[in-house]
C-alpha cells in the first residue's frame, strides 16, 4: 500500500542487483495508481499541472528535497512554465527497483 511505502526507507542498490521483475512492478503499481508504466517496463512516470510556474517550481523543490532524503533521484523534467513530469527508474539496475515506488508514494504524499 501507499502507506507501507512511504514508511519505507530507500536502500543502497548493489551492482548485479536485478531490478524487480514484471509480476513485482505490477504488484507495486496499485499502490501508486497515479503513475504509468513505460512501455519498456523499465520507468514509472506521472505527470502534473500547476496554476503557475511559482507553483511548479515549488512542487520540483519539494520532490527534490524527498529525492535528496531517499538519495533516490528521479528525472525531473518542466515544460511549458506549469507542467511537470517526474520520472522514476533504478539506473544502476536498468529498470525498477522497490525505491522507485517508496519515492513514488512519497512524492504522491507531497
């Protein structure tokens, strides 16, 4: 649940680590309904829209400061002065680990 991952806490991805397999990713994404799979399985993405860019920029400060707690670090991407899209994926696995959901969840509770 969205709850039992934000009381989670990032942990340090190991080289050789696989990353989570197809049936995990589709049993964390329930718990973050808001964020879509790429078609590669490989990232979760969601996407936002703010009145203004103050508003969206605030937003990317408050990802940014849960990213930095987590040192879980998401591509973080501003288009249009309001519209945000946080992506999320393990790079040091070549897909999803469980902190990208823990982040996920976090960010949602944002």
């Amino acid at each position: 649940s969205a709850a039992e991952l934000t009381a989670k806490k990032c942990t340090a991805c190991e080289g050789g680590t696989p990353p989570l397999t197809a049936a995990e990713v589709a049993a964390h994404l329930p718990a973050v309904p808001e964020w879509k799979l790429s078609d590669d399985g490989k990232l979760i993405r969601r996407k936002y829209k703010f009145p203004d860019f103050a508003a969206a920029m605030a937003f990317l400060n408050r990802v940014a400061a849960v990213a930095e707690a987590e040192d879980h670090h998401p591509d973080l991407h501003l288009t249009g002065y309001r519209h945000v899209a946080v992506e999320l994926t393990t790079h040091a696995l070549g897909g999803l680990s469980a902190n990208d959901f823990i982040v996920a969840a976090k960010v949602d509770a944002l």
